[in-house]
C-alpha cells in the first residue's frame, strides 16, 4: 500500500505542493533546504549544490524543525481567529490575548 508523501496533498485532481525548489525550472517539490544559502532543492539539485558547496549543510525532510516556515503557515499562524480577513497586531496585556485592531478597538480597549 502506497503512503501519502508528505510534500503534497491531493484534493480532487489538485495537488498543493508544500515547498518548491528555488532552482529547477520544474517547480519540484523541494526535499531539502540549505541554511548557508537559504533556499530549498529538489533530490535532483541538491546533488548539484552538493559537489558546488561542499562545506554547506542541506537539511532533508526529516529535519524540517531548521527549514524556513512557509508563506502559506505564515499567513495562517497570524489570522485572526475571530476576524479572518484581518492579522494579529496586538497584545493585550490585560487579558494576555493577541488580537486583530477589531478586536483591540471592540473588546481590549481601555475607558
């Protein structure tokens, strides 16, 4: 039984890719990312980066914890919960909540 790679996801006949190489014009899937230049590779390129950059250090899939987030969990990390069209800005520091200005200006400010 075949398992569910990790770099997509399908949806219907979609399929969302996770992280990109920076480098082939394939617009791979990228299993791994090198710190010292700050991009992501496919299998196939980082065997070129490899015999380029000898004393780099590339991180495979299983050492995900060091890449880079992606745009995508970014985005999502800093929507507000309450207010999906805006982003958290804010702390309360009475309620130690973050917050969108909506929700600053509706239920955190001071009177």
């Amino acid at each position: 039984m075949a398992g569910l790679s990790m770099s997509s996801l399908a949806i219907s006949s979609d399929v969302v890719k996770d992280f990109i190489c920076s480098s082939c014009e394939e617009q791979a899937n990228a299993d791994f990312y090198c710190k010292t230049c700050l991009k992501l590779y496919c299998g196939k390129c980082i065997q070129l980066h490899d015999k380029w950059f000898r004393k780099h250090s590339a991180y495979g899939r299983n050492d995900m914890k060091k890449w880079p987030v992606s745009k995508e969990v970014e985005e999502f990390l800093l929507k507000c919960e309450v207010h999906k069209d805006h982003k958290i800005e804010m702390l309360c520091d009475d309620h130690s909540q973050l917050c969108c200005t909506k929700c600053a200006f509706n239920n955190h400010r001071y009177f």
